[in-house]
C-alpha cells in the first residue's frame, strides 16, 4: 500500500511538471518517450509471467527458487513500476495537448491501459507470495495470464494507430 501510494504521487508530480513546463513544440519528443516507456513496460509485462512458469517448477527454498525471487522483485521494481509510471504520464500529457482528451478511439484505449494497469497490479501481488513462497497457482495459469498483456498490447496499439473510431 505504501509503495502504491508513493507511485501514484510519483505519477502525478510527473504529470503536472509535464503540464506545467513543456510546451506544445514538444509534442514530438514526449510521443517518443511514451513509446520508449511503453516498449520497457510492455517487455516487462510479458517476461514477468514466463519467470513465474519456470518458478512453479522449482522447489521451495533451493537456489533456483531464490534466484527467480531476485529477479522477479528487480524486474518489477526497477524495469515494470518506473515504465508504467513514465508511460502514464507522457500518455497523459499526449491526449490532453494532442486531443483534449476526446476521441473513441482514446476512451477505449484508455479502458484497455486501465485493465493494463489491473494486471499489472495482479502481478505485483504474485511477486510478492511467491517470495513468501506462498503461490498456489500452477504454471498452466501463469501460461494463461502471459497471453493477456499480449492480447491488450494488440488491442491498444491498433486503436491508438488505425484509430478506428
Ligand atoms: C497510460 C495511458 C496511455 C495514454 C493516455 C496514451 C495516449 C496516447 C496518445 C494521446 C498518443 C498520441 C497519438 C497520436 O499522436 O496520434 C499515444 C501514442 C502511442 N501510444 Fe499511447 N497511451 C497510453 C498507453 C499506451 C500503451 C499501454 C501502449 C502500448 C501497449 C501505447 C502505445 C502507443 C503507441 C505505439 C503510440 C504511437 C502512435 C503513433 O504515433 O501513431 N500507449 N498514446
């Protein structure tokens, strides 16, 4: 809960800086930095769930198992939190200069990204009980939940390029 509520206080100083100090003129740059945020958020995202596979099959307490927990809690708190964090915020900024927040295509790209953001979240709660080697889930359900970030990947992108609405 702590680590969540300086996220979000993150998230937002990060916003209104964007609002508050960069200009129209940028609309460029910030663009590439939302899609340099997203490919780190997305390639965390879809490895996270494969690292889970594999540590359903090691047992608790052997060196494997300790490796993957490193792993995990780094992936997640130095690759995963930080790319959200950035992709939200350069998001943010993008569909308020670009379009004003208006826009189908943006409101049905944004449900999908918050759905994203719900995933995300499961899996923080996933690193933590398999640290606590706590995970009752089999390595058949980390297979299955390894297709959703992919699957709204699929989604979002092709909203936020088609635009088809
Ligand atoms: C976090 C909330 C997000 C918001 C508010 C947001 C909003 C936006 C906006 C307004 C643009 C500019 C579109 C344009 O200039 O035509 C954009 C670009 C883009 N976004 Fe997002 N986005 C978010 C998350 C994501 C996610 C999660 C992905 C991919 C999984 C993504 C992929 C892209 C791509 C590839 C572009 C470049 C599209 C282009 O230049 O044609 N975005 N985003």
């Amino acid at each position: 809960m702590k680590r969540a509520m300086i996220a979000l206080m993150v998230t937002g100083l990060a916003i209104v800086a964007l609002f508050a100090f960069v200009g129209d003129e940028y609309y460029l740059w910030v663009k590439a930095g939302h899609v340099i945020a997203v490919i780190a958020w997305m390639a965390g995202m879809l490895y996270l769930p494969r690292l889970f596979v594999y540590h359903c099959d090691a047992a608790p307490g052997s060196v494997q198992s300790e490796t993957f927990k490193v792993m995990e809690r780094r992936l997640y708190r130095a690759i995963i939190n930080p790319a959200m964090i950035a992709t939200w915020a350069f998001g943010l900024w993008l569909a308020w200069q670009g379009f004003a927040f208006s826009g189908g295509w943006l409101h049905a790209k944004l449900a999908a990204v918050l759905v994203l953001s719900g995933v995300h979240g499961y899996l923080g709660g996933a690193v933590r009980r398999f640290a606590e080697d706590r995970n009752t889930k089999p390595a058949r359900h980390w297979r299955m939940v390894n297709e959703v970030p992919t699957l709204l990947m699929i989604v979002i992108v092709i909203l936020v390029i088609v635009k088809p609405f």
